[in-house]
C-alpha cells in the first residue's frame, strides 16, 4: 500500500487601506472562512478592533502606516515564518513604494524573505522577482484584499474583489 503525503496548508486573509470601512471589512470576514491569520498592513489597523467579534478564533497581525497615530503602537515591519515561507510585511511608505519596488525588494532579500507584503499605494501588485514575490492586496476601502496559501511546496497568492 502507497503512503500518502500530508500537507500542512495554512490560508492568510491580507488586508491593507482600510481607512475606516468597517462594512467591508466585516463583508470580507464574512465572505472568507477556514483563515488562519489575518495581516494588516497599516491605514486603519484600529479597524479591526472593530470587528474582533469576526476575528477572535484567529490572530491578528498589525502593521503600522503612515496615517495611523504612533499612539497604537503597532509595529512598522513584521518578520516572520509561515508554513515554509519567510515573510515580510510593511505598510510600504517607508520604502517609498508609491515611487517603485526596488528599495522594498533588496530590504526584503536582506532579510531572506520569500514574500513581501505591503500596501499604501491602493493598487494591487502580485508578481514574481528575482526569488521574491511581491504582494499588495490593494486598498480594503476599495473593496480589494488579498488570500495567500502556503504549503509545504508552494505560495498560492490571490488577489480578490468583495
């Protein structure tokens, strides 16, 4: 008898822009299930206070964006590993990706990610570069979000529309 593999699949809901639209988030919430983490890149990261009845069965990561208020204390960068991927994530301001990619990518390839998530230019991005792929779900308040699914093998990126 054959032995089947096992795959550990995790799903990641990525927010980012939400700059107050509470309605589309809880429609987001809502629409997607089985997550097993949410990612907030900046601009209305106190949102999902807001909806924490909708989150409690799954952590929530913020990030801190330049029109969220430092009083929050959200942090401006997260690093960390899911599943088989390192990741990085930002609002993006930092990095002056409203001006081009190239200065967030070579600070995600210094820090060995595989993905890079950020947000503050309200357009969606999903592309392959040099051995990392960069992600921006584009803005909450425009109804845009994004889903990413890791295995053990493969990055599943999704960029989705309520």
């Amino acid at each position: 008898m054959k032995e089947s593999a096992v795959l550990f699949l995790i799903k990641l809901l990525i927010l980012s822009d939400s700059h107050g639209d509470i309605s589309t988030l809880e429609s987001i919430l809502k629409k997607e299930k089985n997550i097993d983490a949410v990612i907030h890149l900046g601009d209305g990261g106190t949102n999902m206070w807001d909806i924490r009845e909708l989150t409690q069965s799954v952590p929530v990561y913020q990030c801190q964006g330049n029109c969220d208020s430092s009083l929050y204390n959200f942090s401006p960068e997260l690093n960390f590993t899911s599943g088989s991927k390192k990741i990085m994530a930002c609002h993006g301001h930092r990095y002056n990706v409203k001006s081009g990619l190239n200065t967030i990518y070579f600070a995600a390839k210094e820090k060995g990610a595989d993905i890079c998530l950020y947000g503050h230019t309200h357009i969606p991005n999903n592309e392959y570069y040099a051995g990392i792929h960069l992600f921006n779900p584009g803005a909450v308040k425009d109804g845009r979000y994004g889903i990413i699914e890791i295995d053990e093998e493969k990055l599943i990126p999704e960029l989705k529309t309520i």
